[in-house]
C-alpha cells in the first residue's frame, strides 16, 4: 500500500493558517473521493477539506482546535499501490513562505488578535523564560474576555507541549470571576507533567510595544462587569460572532463615520422587474432579485466617483480599479457573512443575477469557498430584507464605504411633469452611506449617493431583460 499526505489546501492569498474545527472522518475509516475528511476554520470563512483520492485514514497529524498552517500535512491516507511508497504529487503542496514582505493593510485584517503586554515584561513576571505559542481560537477568547497578556502567560495548558487550549482559558476565566484561579493553576500544572515538546504549528506571540499597552492601563479601561437581576440566560458567543464583533469595534476604532441619507423613487426598477422576472427565471434558470439591479447602478455610480472604490494605507489612498461588490447576506443563525461579487463591472444582468444568487445560496449552506470573502472594495447591504426603512452601516474595513438601502414602500410623493406637479402613488426607497471621513468629505459622500439615486430612477422600463 502506499501512503499520500493530505495537506492544508491555499485559502486565499492573505490566510496562512486555519483551525481545525471537526474530523468527519476517523483512523481506520474509509474514504471515497471528494468525501469530507475535516472541516477548518479561518478568520474569515468555514470550509470543508475533501479527500482528492480513495483510500484508508491512517493517521491525523493535527487535533480539533490546532492550528495548522498552509501547506502542512493534517493527515496520512493509505491507498492501493506499491508497498511502503510515500506519494507526494498527487496532492499539490503550496511552497512555504519566503521571508514574509511587510504586510499590506488587506494583509493586516487577517493577522489574528495579539493581546496586549507590559513593554518592560520580564521571565519572573511571566514565570516563563520561553516563548509561548497561542491559537487563533485562544486568542479571540483572549480579546473577548478581556485576558491581558500577562494573565494568559500565567495560565497553565494541557494540550500538546503545555498549549494553553480552549479548555483551559475559558476554565481560567471561569475560575478568576468566582475568584478560585489558584486553583485551577495547580491542577493544571499537575496535568501538564507529562505533556509532549509544543507544537511548531501554532501562532506564535511576541509582547507588542505599542502605545497604551500595559496590562493596568487595559484592566482600568475594561468595562465593569454585568450585574444580573431576575431571571436572565447567559449564552456563550460562537466563533463567527467574536470575529464580527471584532470586525466592527476595529472598524469603528479605525475610521471616523460619517453617514448621508438619500430617497430614490424606484417605481420604474419596481414594475420593470414585476413584468420580466418570470420569464427571465424561466429562460436563465435562476431569480431575478432586486440586488442585481442595485449593484448594476451602484457600480455605474461608482465610476463617477473613484474615491468610494478605494482603502487608505497609512497617508496614501489606494484606488481600487476592481469593482468587487461585497454584499451582507444573513445566515441561518443570525450572523452576517460577505462573500464577493468579482469583477462586478464586467458582468451583464443574468452574469450577476446568477453570481449573486449562486453566493446567497452558498452562503446559507456553509459552502462558501474562502476565495469568495475576499478582496472586497465596497460593500452593499440589503436591511430592507428584514423590514427596515434605513440603516446606518458600519464600514467592512478596510475599505472606505458602505451602503445600505431600506425596505420598498409605497408612498404618495408629488411628480413634476411639464403640464405641472401632480400627487401619484409611487414606490420608494431609502438609502444611506456610511464613508471614512478622512479621506471622503460630505460633499463626495453625499454626491455619490445622489449618483446612486439618479440611476435607480433612470431605470429604463422598457429595456430587455
């Protein structure tokens, strides 16, 4: 029999690295082609990890909640074959890094959560002369429970090498508010005796000198903890919702907002669709909704105004000629993902209808690929999905607006026409933006916004669908 390796597929050009989530599969377990060996995690995306061949499970090279890196073996497949044979070719193994570049600012937004420590932290304050290595996942429970640096240096790991693991910082952080962490440091000292040398596939973490990090600064600055009263129920946040709440807090830390509002009388786009949508669904085989018709004029307006489809790195603006339209979908659990319309100007209205519609649906199943989040400039939400009239947005950094438009309503407004202005039942629309103000002033802002109006009301109702 021969041995492959199964590797740690490229998930897209900014993410070295991914949590393993869940085994679908065990040792000794057969495996058909493109079955689900595993499912992994990154801080943009879950996917599943698919055997590219048939074969027998005989060994897993990393446990749930590891993190392993791009191109790493997660696992060994016995296939049909000459005896002892390790085949290396069948799966393409990405090449490591060479000395990384300086990251770019899209480079940054994957980087993972680094608590901040003491800049003059010493081995007899940490109790440790080694560096420590920290997942993902350890460190977004870090971030979200307020642990310093110096507070996770203190705790105990029981997983491979003394790792700190889920387990143990939630058991920490558990024990620290009843006030019991000695406790918890002596038994986990105690089952970390015989613990194994740590592994090199974890995120390692160096002590930040940045401005404002000491460890008193960041508990004096934390927020006073929850008092309950009468009947209450507590629920831990999922993985996808401490990266969101992350996301937002950075976003709103980063840019100062700033929001216009705008009214667009859609009556045209309303009753052109009305008119086409069954016999456009018959003939492409798939919807016609009311996004694709907004990111068609979004991107026309977007073309006037070349500041919106930019980022700003450092003093420099970056303007952006793809126009890769992130859209906000809502998923089954109530959290929100933004896979990517890509070269949203290249396509025609059954090219975005099927790509937006094809996204959606992966989307709510949980088969969106990791390429789909990526290299988004300018995001678009829908909250009149969900009934509302209007939104104000916060920025998907880091790009430098959002827009969002609000439930169509019927409404009466007044219509000037040559022979006067006359009162009529038509359908509108609420939009607003929300825009980095360092780089987009009112005056674009509110501009740009206005363009986006002008060319949903300029729809033409007698175009071909």
């Amino acid at each position: 029999m021969a041995i492959v390796d199964l590797v740690m597929p490229k998930l897209g050009e900014s993410i070295m690295e991914a949590t393993i989530l869940k085994w679908n599969k065990q040792i000794g377990d057969n495996i058909a082609v493109d079955e689900t060996v595993l499912e992994i995690a990154t801080d943009k995306v879950d996917t599943e990890v698919p055997a590219p061949f048939a074969g027998k499970l005989v060994e897993i090279c990393f446990q749930v909640n590891d993190v392993a890196p791009i191109g790493s073996v997660l696992a060994k497949i016995e296939i049909a074959g000459e005896n002892n044979a390790v085949v290396n070719t069948i799966v393409e193994t990405p090449a490591p890094p060479a000395a990384a570049p300086a990251p770019t600012r899209e480079e940054i937004e994957s980087i993972p959560y680094v608590p901040a420590a003491p800049v003059n932290t010493s081995p007899q304050e940490t109790g440790n002369t080694e560096t420590r290595f920290y997942s993902p996942l350890v460190l977004n429970i870090a971030q979200s429970e307020g642990v310093s640096f110096s507070d996770l240096e203190k705790i105990p790991g029981t997983g491979s090498g003394g790792r700190v693991s889920k387990k143990d910082i939630l058991n920490w952080v558990a024990a620290k508010k009843s006030g019991t962490t000695a406790n918890v440091v002596s038994t986990a000292v105690a089952a970390t005796a015989s613990t194994p040398a740590a592994s090199t596939s974890a995120t390692q973490i160096a002590p930040t000198t940045s401005t404002s990090t000491s460890a008193s600064t960041s508990a004096a600055s934390s927020p006073a903890g929850v008092v309950l009263s009468g009947a209450s129920e507590i629920i831990e946040m999922d993985r996808m919702r401490k990266l969101i709440a992350k996301h937002m807090v950075d976003s709103v830390q980063t840019s100062p907002h700033v929001t216009s509002f705008s009214e667009a009388d859609v009556t045209n786009l309303v009753q052109w669709r009305n008119n086409n949508k069954a016999a456009f669904e018959k003939r492409e085989g798939t919807k016609l909704t009311f996004t694709p018709l907004i990111v068609e004029c979004l991107v026309a307006a977007m073309k006037k105004f070349p500041l919106i489809n930019s980022s700003l790195d450092g003093d420099k603006i970056i303007i952006k000629k793809d126009f890769n339209i992130g859209m906000a979908t809502a998923l089954p659990n109530g959290n929100l993902i933004v896979p990517v319309i890509k070269g949203a100007d290249q396509l025609n209205l059954v090219g975005l209808s099927k790509s937006i519609n094809s996204l959606a649906d992966a989307a709510r199943n949980n088969k969106l690929k990791p390429d789909d989040t990526q290299n988004g400039t300018f995001t678009f939400t829908n909250v009149g999905t969900f009934g509302s009239l209007m939104g104000t947005p916060i920025i998907n950094q880091p790009q430098v607006a959002i827009i969002a438009v609000g439930a169509i309503k019927k409404r009466v407004a007044v219509i000037e026409t040559p022979s006067g202005d006359s009162m009529a039942i038509r359908h509108m629309m609420y939009l607003s933006l929300s825009y980095d103000h360092r780089i987009i002033d009112g005056s674009v802002g509110a501009s740009f916004l206005t363009e986006v109006a002008n060319q949903l009301e300029a729809w033409d109702p007698n175009r071909t669908a």
